[in-house]
C-alpha cells in the first residue's frame, strides 16, 4: 500500500457525485461551451466493477461472483453457534464478493479463494483487512467488528476484506476426512490457510479500492484475533510492506504445538475417570472431572496467591508474570479435601491433574513441547473451562477435542491422518496421541506435502526486519487466562524479539497482556478497548502506546471499571491512593 499520498486527488474529486453537481450549477462561459458528462452513481459505478476490473486484476484468475450497492440501514447477518441470526447497522457501501485460483485438489475436492469486500461512500482513505479464526473455511462478513468499545471499521469508514483462506466449509466436507478440515489433506489448500491466500486477498482489495475511489488506500491495516492473530504475525513477518498497522490479538503462533497441547490437557484430565473395560471414556464424563465449585477453589487459591502482588486485592491479577506454580501451589495445598471433606476443596488427583496440564506437554525425555500456561482466576471461567473439559453436560463438548483433535490429526501433522468428525472418535485419538512422536510429524514433510505443517502455518520468527524496514507498527495483545494459546508462549516469542533487536524493536512492536481474558472474549477482565484507534494513532502520528486504557463489560463483576494494560514487561500497579475503580489510580512500571 502506498503512503503519505495526499488526502484529495482530483481524480477522488471528480468521481463524487457533490463535486460534479458543483460544476452542473456553474454558469458556463464561452459561446460553444459543453454540457459535461454526468459523473456514474455510485450505485452504478459499484455494479460494473466486475466489466471495470475484468483483465486487471493482480491474480488474472480473479472474478467477482457478486457486485452491489448496499444502502446504509440495518444488515440482517446468519446466525452461527455463537450468536442467532441478527441484524447490524452499516453505512451505504458498496459490497463485492469474488473468488481466484479455483482448482481440483485432494482428496477429491473443488477449491479456491473466496474473499469479501465493503467498500463504503463515505470513506476515510483506509484499508482493513479481518483475520480469520479456527479452520477459516468462511467468507467472512466484512464488517471490522473487533471490539465492544468500538464502531465496526465500516462504520468507520474503512474499506473492509474478509476471506476463507482458500477453503469452503458449505462445500469442502468429507465425513471420512474430518468433515471440515478435509483441507489439511491438500498441501495448497494448507499452505493457503497458513498464509498463502494472505498477500492474493490484500492485492485484489487494492486494486477494487483503486477502481472504485479512483486512488490507493492512503493506509492499510490488519487486525486479527486467534487464527487471526496467526495471520496478522504471518503478515508482520513475511508480508510486512503491504501493511502499515498490524494488530494480532491471542496469536495462533505455534498452532501445531498448541494442538499437542490440546491432546496433552484432555488425557490429564482423563485420568480422573474411572477405568472400566470395554466402557471408554466419553466427552460427557470429561465434563464432568471438574465441577463448577472446584474451579471456585481453583479461583479463591489463585487469589490469595497472587491478587495482592500488583498492589491491590481487586480480583485481577496483573502481575502474571510472577503468578507461578510456586506460589499458587501452597494455596491449593491448603484447599485440599481431607478425610470425609466433600465441598469447598479440591482432591489431590485434581490437583496433580491440573498441575499437569498447567507445566504445558512434554515428551518421553521430559522436554517440553510447547509452552506452560499462567495461573488467573479466570482458569474458573466457562470461557476457559468450555475448552479444557466441555461445558457441563458436555453442551458443547470440549473444543479441545472436538477442534484440537482434527486439527492435529488433518492440518498440523504429515501425513494426514483421516478421522470421522465425530466427538467421541476424536476423544479416543486424542487419549491415544503420543507428544514427541505427534510433535515431530508437525515438521515433517513428505508424501506430496514440500512443506511440513510447521513451516506453513506457524508465525513465530522473531525476525521483523521487514516489519522495521517499512516503518509498520505490530501491535500484540493476548488473555493471561487463555485456554487455547498461553500468553507464556507469546510472552518467550517477545523475549526472541527483544534479544534480537536489543530493545529498539519499542519502536516498531509492543505486547499487552490483559489479566482475567479467555480466548479473545470473556472471562474476568478490563477487556473493552479499541486497538484499531491506538494502532492508527501510532502508525500515522509516531503516537507509541506505553498503555492501552480499557473498561471492564457489563458481564463482568465490575462493570465499567477502568485500568490501564501495560506495555510488557510493565505492569499496571495501584499507585497506593485514588479510586481503584479508576485508570489514574494506577501507573504503568515494571
């Protein structure tokens, strides 16, 4: 994306209808002059893109299936299993959807990339580019809602694209493979949802904005949480001068590693459940390992553990980084259930159970295989504990099992290994996963696959020269008491980064921590903040956030309470006098 340009051209000016109406009111001079041409509508202008662009595009493979105009109004949006089908408020815009590279591909599938794209009437000379989450596999609606406390990035003005990463979960499905994870079994179709469909996508929104407004986007930016955080740190890595602000919030980093972590988890808590021959263990009785007062032990040890370390007993530890194992662990030594104890204490196998899956996944030799995890008390929170064991009853089931497992059986691991998308299936690979030998098939390449999973789909380099060459801005934030990926992992990536560039990488990348988020959403936490608006300000006006000023939600047990996230390594401590349930009574120091 070009830089810098200037805020109108002419060709923007002419290519407005209330620019052309100016001249059509203007006296004309001279005995010959001409009725000049009306200027298209936007309107029509939108729905000959595809004729306009037809032979233009970057990828000559490109077509557009769909061009629109969309008058401003509420939007009805499908539901999903998250939320039921509701309706949004968006600007006029016009709206395209297209595909390119479509191919035949294993095992016996049609493929392509599929992207979306809003391009609106109003509109503030910027790019946005969404993230994907889980195995992609959807369109996306391209609307750039990335936070509660914040418009979407249409309503703002943006011109937004969203993508499936090269893969359709309506059409790639095979019950034999995964169902829809099927795509792991094709080495483009991996490569494309690790990071290769990024760049074709950023390329054909170009040039559709250049087509429509007449000129490049001024600025680009990319935000993504998740598997989306995967691509935002994929494109500060390999994709860095396309982008002038990326922000990557609970990076995917090391998704194959994460995936044996995943395994490693279920069969510690599978060894809670009573063993009976021919009666295998079963998602529902997962569920059941630990119950909702357990996690409130688990809670009240982190607590008096470590809530008081950051200055204030407020129920949020912001002090994760010195919230250990060591400490905690007297705590949920204390709690434990003794002789005829029933409630309010945990039993020495859940204990060890837990222990174990916070230390993160080891091989045969001991050596650790991913990351461990940091101790929060939102570990007590159906947000953590829907992906660990299930929800209870098993309704969903655990997302471990039922996304980890086919994700490391079908896309991280070479070869492939087939399984049915069955919950209970998936649960009897997981128990039978081994770590270190799962772990080296995540680099191994072979049989039609020139790339092990690893390569493709992991974004954890810490080299960002690219990223510092072009004057980017890389803004990372991740949930202390996430489940799926550990902020020690993103935390040891900052680390790399920082022995590599001896502190100047201030100025190009910082990392945020939020004490008591999940995955992305939910939990304990001051999670409301707008990350687009901070990275804006840092990329356009040189404004280097040391802090991100955030608001905890309504569902949390501290509405409206404000506290400052820090930039690592620094923490937000109470400076000892003020409203605690204000921003200014804390300061930002390590």
């Amino acid at each position: 994306m070009h830089r810098n340009i200037a805020r109108k051209s002419l060709t923007r000016f002419l290519l407005r209808p209330a620019a052309w109406m100016l001249v059509l009111l203007s006296p004309l001079t001279g005995a010959h002059a001409q009725q000049p041409a009306v200027a298209p509508s936007r309107a029509s202008q939108c729905e000959s893109l595809a004729a306009t662009l037809a032979g233009h595009w970057p990828d000559a493979s490109t077509q557009l299936a769909s061009a629109r105009w969309v008058e401003a109004g509420p939007l009805q949006l499908p539901g999903n299993p998250m939320q039921p089908p509701h309706a949004v408020a968006v600007p006029a815009h016009c709206e395209l959807v297209g595909r390119m590279q479509p191919r035949d591909g294993a095992p016996g599938q049609h493929y392509a990339i599929r992207f979306h794209l809003r391009l609106p009437a109003d509109w503030n000379g910027r790019f946005y580019f969404m993230g994907g989450g889980g195995s992609n596999g959807e369109l996306g609606d391209a609307l750039g809602r990335y936070s509660g406390a914040a418009p979407s990035a249409l309503e703002q003005g943006y011109a937004v694209a969203s993508q499936d990463s090269g893969h359709d979960n309506g059409t790639n499905v095979d019950a034999a493979h995964a169902g829809t994870l099927v795509f792991g079994f094709d080495a483009q179709a991996r490569a494309n949802y690790g990071h290769d469909s990024l760049p074709l996508v950023a390329d054909a929104a170009a040039a559709a904005i250049r087509a429509f407004y007449g000129e490049p986007a001024r600025h680009a930016y990319f935000v993504g949480c998740s598997k989306g955080g995967q691509e935002a740190l994929s494109i500060a890595q390999r994709y860095a001068a396309r982008f002038d602000g990326i922000a990557a919030g609970a990076p995917g980093m090391s998704l194959p590693r994460a995936a044996l972590a995943e395994a490693w988890d279920t069969q510690a808590f599978a060894q809670l459940l009573p063993r009976h021959a021919g009666h295998p263990p079963t998602v529902e009785a997962l569920a059941a390992t630990f119950s909702e007062a357990d996690f409130q032990v688990v809670r009240e040890s982190v607590l008096a553990a470590c809530d008081a370390l950051d200055g204030l007993a407020d129920g949020i530890v912001a002090d994760t980084a010195h919230c250990t194992t060591r400490r905690v662990l007297p705590q949920l030594d204390q709690r434990q259930c003794h002789g005829g104890q029933a409630s309010g204490c945990l039993a020495q196998a859940k204990v060890d159970a837990l222990l174990r899956v916070m230390g993160g996944p080891r091989d045969a030799r001991g050596r650790p295989l991913y990351a461990e995890w940091p101790w929060d008390p939102a570990i007590a929170e159906m947000g953590w504990r829907v992906w660990k064991i299930g929800a209870p009853g098993a309704q969903p089931p655990a997302l471990n099992v039922v996304l980890g497992a086919a994700s490391l059986a079908s896309v991280f691991t070479t070869p492939p290994t087939a399984l049915p998308p069955d919950p209970q299936a998936l649960l009897q690979y997981q128990l039978r996963v081994d770590a270190g030998r799962e772990g080296a098939k995540t680099t191994a390449r072979g049989g039609g696959f020139g790339h092990s999973a690893w390569e493709d789909i992991s974004a954890r380099s810490p080299d960002l020269d690219g990223l510092r060459a072009h004057g980017g801005r890389l803004l990372v934030w991740h949930g202390a008491a996430d489940p799926v990926f550990s902020l020690r992992d993103t935390v040891r990536w900052w680390e790399e980064v920082h022995a590599r560039y001896g502190g100047a990488e201030q100025a190009f990348m910082r990392l945020f921590a939020v004490p008591g988020l999940n995955h992305c959403q939910g939990g304990t936490a001051t999670g409301d903040f707008d990350v687009l608006a901070t990275l804006v300000r840092w990329a356009e006006q040189g404004e280097a956030p040391a802090q991100l000023p955030a608001r905890a939600g309504p569902g949390t047990p501290w509405p409206g309470r404000a506290r400052p996230l820090c930039a690592w390594p620094a923490v937000a401590r109470y400076r000892g006098r003020g409203d605690p349930e204000q921003a200014a009574s804390f300061e930002c120091r390590p």
